[in-house]
C-alpha cells in the first residue's frame, strides 16, 4: 500500500514541480513581455514629447506670422485709407491736374524750340496737349484748345523744320573725320605689270631686248607724277591729331550754330571746314568726296528761319489756372 501512495505523491510532486516549471517560465515571459512594452512607451513618450514640444515651437511660429500678418493687414489697411483719399482728392482736381499737364507740355514744346530747334518734338508734345484737352468737355478749355490748334498749324508750317536730319549729317562728317586719309599720304599709283613676252626666236637682237629690260627697271627706281593738290601740306604726326580735332570743333560749332538758328556763323563754319577738307586731305578718296558733299549741302541751307513761339498759349493757360484757383475750382470739383 505504501507504493502506490509513494507513487501517487511522486507523481503529484512532479505535476507540481512541473507547473511551478511552466508557471516560472510564463512569469520571467511576462516580465520580458512588459519590459519590452514599458521600453515602447518609453520610446513612445518621448517621441510624443518632441512631437508636443515641435507643435509649440510651429504654433509659436504661426501665431508670429499671424501677428506679422495682422500688422500687413492693418499697414494695407491704413494704405487703402490713404489711396482712397488720393483718388477722392484727384478725382475732386481732375481739371487742375489736365491743366497742369497740358501746361507741361507747352512748356516742354518751347524748350524743344528753344534749345533744341527740334518742331518734330514740339509738335508731339502739343498733339498730345490737344488730345488731353479733346477728352474734356470744359467749355472753358475752348479758347486754349484754339491757340495750341494755331501753335500746330503753325509749326508744321515752319521751313527747314529737319534740324535733327541736318544735325545728324554733320555728326556724320565728324565721326569720320578720324578716317579720312591726308593729302601727303596718297601714293602713286602702281603701274601695271607688262604681260610675259613669248619667246622670241635666237634671230631677235639679244642685246636690244637686254637693254630694254634694264631702261625699264631703272625707270622705277625713280617715279613722278602729278597730283591733283599743288601743294600738299606735310604734318607731323601730332600735327595731324590736332588738324583732326580742330576739324571736328569747327563742325561741332556748326551743329551748335545750327540749333541757334545762327545762319551766319553755321555757313562759316562750314566754309572753313570744307576748306581744310580740300587743303589737308586726299580729294580723290571716296570717304573726302562724301564728307564734302554733305558740306556742300549744307552750305546751301538756310537755317536763320525764325521758329513760332509759345507763350501766348502758355500765359493763356497760367491765366485759366489762376481764374479756377480763386473761384474755387469752378465746376471741375
């Protein structure tokens, strides 16, 4: 009877030894298993962590911008309110501004006639005064609109209105003063070669051929021969410089002359530029034949004409000013 219990109380020992075994074995896999857990919570806390401190830093950033948007909105604001009071208050002038513009251009024509001499920009200055003046329905602009009509009508018919054409063909000239070859440096034209003669039989004088071969190369040791300037002037290099440059200011003068309308002075000028041109340098070079033909054009031109003036429309348009300033604007506002 003994054996069996002993049996039995093995047994039972071994079953228990056996789940105390499997129980061990599941706690230490228990622990493994919430280490691991805990170690990803970890991780997981600390990454949200950063995420929370990174969402502080944008909504930091954001509520920066927000500000900086909020102060462009209230600057676009404020430059809203100013532009509206600009364009309240140029709507209330627009007559004033016309007028100021069309006086502008007046002046900017007599500057053109005055300085410059040039109609073609004064005619455009005040075509465009004319068209300002068009789109307005002032009967008051009536009497100005009249006198710049006449001011048109008048400069295009103005003679010798091409001062910038005449200015440009002298500007030519003086641009290629520096190119223009010197009567002393012409050369004499080569003469040209004889074709070979064929050979001449044994019968032929040997001694008369040999004497005609010798005349002729001691006639081009020595070669004469006309030029057409009697007299060529012989300069010296920093000569030449200073006849070029002395050229060009007496052409520069009558480009000047030209724009003062000083018809004296401009055919002067040109005279004695045309005489340097045929003293000093080569007349059978094409570059000289050109630069004294545009000389001799322009020494045929009248520049002395008188230019119409400006200043009646101008003092009648300072005058509609004035009479709007002191009645208030009339009824432009």
């Amino acid at each position: 009877m003994r054996r069996p219990a002993l049996l039995v109380a093995a047994v039972a020992i071994v079953i228990v030894v056996a789940q105390w075994v499997d129980t061990r074995l599941q706690i230490g896999s228990l622990q493994q298993e919430l280490a691991r857990r805990l170690g990803e919570g970890d991780a997981v806390a600390k990454e949200g962590r950063t995420l929370a401190r990174q969402g502080q830093e944008t909504m930091a950033a954001l509520q920066a911008k927000v500000g900086a948007l909020e102060a462009k909105l209230a600057e676009t604001q404020s430059q809203a309110v100013a532009l509206e009071a600009m364009y309240q208050e140029i709507t209330s002038t627009r007559d004033e501004r016309l007028l100021a513009e069309v006086e502008q251009a007046v002046v900017i024509a007599m500057q053109q006639l005055q300085f410059a001499g040039n109609v073609e920009a004064a005619l455009i200055a005040l075509q465009g005064a004319d068209a300002r003046l068009t789109r307005s329905v002032q009967p008051q602009f009536l009497p100005v609109r009249k006198l710049i009509a006449r001011d048109i009508e008048r400069l295009k018919g103005t003679p010798g209105a091409n001062l910038s054409g005449l200015s440009l063909k002298i500007e030519s000239v003086v641009a290629a003063v520096d190119t223009l070859p010197l009567a002393f440096e012409q050369r004499p034209r080569a003469v040209a070669a004889k074709p070979a003669v064929a050979t001449r039989p044994a019968s032929v004088d040997y001694w008369r051929e040999l004497g005609a071969d010798l005349w002729r190369e001691f006639r081009q040791l020595v070669r004469i021969e006309r030029i057409d300037q009697g007299d060529p002037a012989l300069l010296a290099p920093h000569q030449s410089y200073f006849l070029r440059e002395n050229l060009k200011l007496r052409l520069l003068n009558a480009r000047m002359a030209l724009l003062q309308r000083d018809g004296k002075i401009f055919r002067e000028e040109i005279h004695q530029a045309r005489e340097q041109l045929a003293r000093y340098f080569d007349s059978s070079a094409k570059p000289v034949k050109a630069a004294q033909s545009t000389l001799s054009a322009l020494a045929t031109t009248d520049v002395s004409f008188d230019l119409p003036g400006l200043a009646e429309t101008l003092t009648a348009l300072r005058n509609l000013k004035f009479a709007r300033e002191r009645s208030g604007g009339g009824t432009g506002r």
